[in-house]
C-alpha cells in the first residue's frame, strides 16, 4: 500500500502528458482562421521566371515584387502594367514558409504619366500578414484561391538588406533595346567610358538588338558588367515605338520605358549607393572630377538630405564631327554604330523651352519615376548643370 502513492502519480503524470501530445498534434492539424496548411511543394506551386507574367483573370502583366516597408501600412511593392480601363479590386495573397495564409487587400497605384496610352506603370502595395515569413506573392481576384496552384507567383526580393560594405557605389540603369537595335559601336564606347568613371554595373531591358550587338551582350554578361534582363513585351502587348498614343499609337509608352526604369530602382536598392537613369545615347559624365565617386562625395557633402540628383541634358549633334580625324580609326570601318569620340560640339541649350534632365539616384530615397523626373522621394531633389 506504500507504493501506491508514487505508482499513481506517475500513472497520472504520464495520463497527463500523453492528453498533452494528443491536443498538441489537434492543434497543429485543426484548421486556422488565418492560416491555412497546403501539402509540400503547393505553396508556391508555379514560381514565375518571367520578366513579364499575366495576372490570372485580368489583362493586366506582373513584372515584380519587392520587400518596401517605406510606405506606412504596406510590406511589399508589385510592380506591373495594368490596363486602365480594366482596374478592379485585387488581394494579396503570400506564401508563408510554404503555407497559404488569409489574403490582404491591395491597394492600387496607377502612376500618373501614361501619356494616353491604354496601359499603364502600376505600382500595387500590400501587407504581409503577421506571423508570416513571406517568400513568395500572388494576386487574385477574389479574397481566397480556390485553387493555388493555378497561379503564378513572384518572388519578394530585397528581403535581407545587404551590408554597407558589400554594396556597389553606381549601377547604371538603361531602358530598352528595340527594334533590331545594332549601334554596336557607341554601344561599346559608352559601356567603357562608364567603366573608366567609376560604374560597376550596368543594367539593360532587352526586347530585342541586332546579331553583332548579341554577341558583345554577351560578352559584357560574361565580364560580370552588364546585367540583361530579358522585356518580351511585344509578346504581352502592341508597344508603342514612340511617347505620345496620339501620334504614334500602341499600347505603352516606348516598349514600357517606365516601367523598365521604375523596375531598375528597385533591382538595385539593395545592392547599389546610386543609380543612373538614362538612355543609350546618353552618358552622365563628370567634368570637375575624374570619376563618379568623388564628384557625388562632393555633392551628397554639400546637400546630406538630398536624394536625387537632377543632371542637365546636353545635345552633341552627330552631323558636326572632329575636324582632325584622330578619332576616325579604320579598325572600326567594319563595326556597325556611331563613333561617339567623333561628335565633340556641344548645342547650348535653349533654356526658353522646356529642357531636360537626367537623373543620379540614391534609390533607398526614390519611390516612382517618371520620365526626366523623380515623381515621389523620400528626400529632397538637388538639381545641377555641372554634369552633362
């Protein structure tokens, strides 16, 4: 009868711990109101590695999706394409460590420079759900998938901010080749003259370029200098090959140039100091200084709170040319393209009529770009004719 105590505590000890197990195991299988188990590898089912990705019941595109905690209220920025006359409600859907969780609902951001095209640059801003570690994203047109794995989903880059020291000072963001683009040749020059002042990176939107200019993509991808993202847009749409739907008609703006550009901020937000917005034909050259660095040293010095960078635009017309001819090499008779070290003549601008800029970005500060302009920063915008 002494033993009869301790025998009972421990029968009752283990009765407790095996009621314990069975409720924890309940617990884990019993459905959740905000979060809802999918079998492995469902969530995400269909990982889109895209450049450009149909949402599902819309005639709207996806380009991507990027942590951005800057605006208050919203975790996550989808950047697209959305037809204006078609804008509906959409949910943010996450995938949670490989769990579907309650959808959040988006808010839309049309940018505002559509130019009277049909599509236009779109900004969609949702939250994360809390108790999730976010992977992957989706939208949808109704508040639950009934299926999930019939949609295609985005990953959130820019989840982990990389270290001060492990990022790049200048990245340099180029909107679009199209139309069988082959200038070979100012193409080179103007990738090497980046090098020279200091770029480590370049970034360019390919629809399509001429079989010369393939080949020296590749050779740039190769050298680990230029990144290619591939812009199937005429696969998706009609894109325009002009900036105004009036004149030249189509369904975007230049092949998307907006949304190419806005895409390329948020790329190098994480991984790049500045960035340089500008076209092909266009370089963002210091005159006071040797290189990039110490000119924007100088500058983010003089102004600490601002962050963007308005450079004056200037013209050098490709019908004047060096009267000495030291820059007519003949080992480039044979390469397709403009001779850029020809055209040395500067126009003086006419600063009647309204006169472009170029822009020098610190992209943690930039929000929507439009062209010429930094459409909303989260800092001040300096503007400076000592660049060309």
């Amino acid at each position: 009868m002494k033993m009869a105590k301790p025998v009972k505590g421990k029968f009752l000890f283990l009765l407790l711990l095996i009621v314990c197990a069975i409720l924890s195991y309940l617990y884990k299988i019993s459905p959740n109101i905000n979060q809802k188990t999918v079998a492995s590898g469902l969530c995400p089912s269909s990982v889109s590695k895209q450049s450009i990705t149909p949402l599902k019941n819309t005639k709207h595109l996806l380009v991507s999706a990027y942590m951005d905690q800057r605006v208050p209220g919203f975790d996550v920025r989808i950047i697209g394409m959305f037809r204006r006359d078609s804008i509906q409600s959409l949910h943010c859907c996450f995938c949670c460590s490989g769990a579907l969780v309650e959808t959040t609902p988006a808010n839309v951001l049309q940018h505002p420079d559509n130019f009277g095209f049909p599509f236009v640059t779109t900004d969609v801003m949702c939250r994360i759900p809390q108790n999730c570690n976010s992977t992957h994203v989706t939208l949808l047109t109704q508040p639950r998938p009934e299926n999930a794995s019939i949609y295609a989903w985005l990953p959130v880059r820019n989840r982990k901010t990389k270290r001060e020291d492990q990022m790049m000072d200048f990245t340099v963001c180029i909107s679009n080749l199209f139309g069988d683009y082959n200038n070979v040749l100012q193409f080179a020059q103007t990738l090497e003259m980046y090098r020279l002042i200091g770029v480590n990176r370049v970034v360019i939107y390919n629809t399509s370029c001429g079989p010369e200019l393939d080949r020296l993509l590749h050779h740039y991808v190769q050298e680990g200098f230029l990144e290619v993202v591939p812009w199937p847009i005429d696969k998706h749409m009609n894109p325009s090959r002009g900036w105004l739907f009036s004149e030249h008609g189509g369904d975007i703006h230049y092949f998307g140039q907006l949304t190419t550009l806005n895409e390329c901020i948020y790329r190098s937000m994480e991984r790049s100091r500045y960035v340089l917005l500008n076209d092909i034909d266009e370089i963002i050259m210091p005159y006071q200084e040797d290189s990039l660095k110490p000119l924007m040293e100088r500058l983010q010095t003089q102004h600490k709170d601002v962050g963007v960078f308005l450079i004056e635009n200037h013209i050098f017309p490709k019908k004047h040319f060096e009267p000495s001819g030291k820059f007519h090499l003949a080992r480039w008779n044979g390469v397709p393209g403009i001779n850029i070290l020809e055209h040395v003549y500067r126009e003086t601008p006419d600063r009647t009529i309204y006169h472009p800029y170029k822009m020098i970005v610190r992209p943690r500060y930039a929000e929507k770009w439009i062209h010429c302009l930094v459409l909303f920063q989260f800092k001040f915008t300096f503007k400076s004719n000592l660049l060309s």
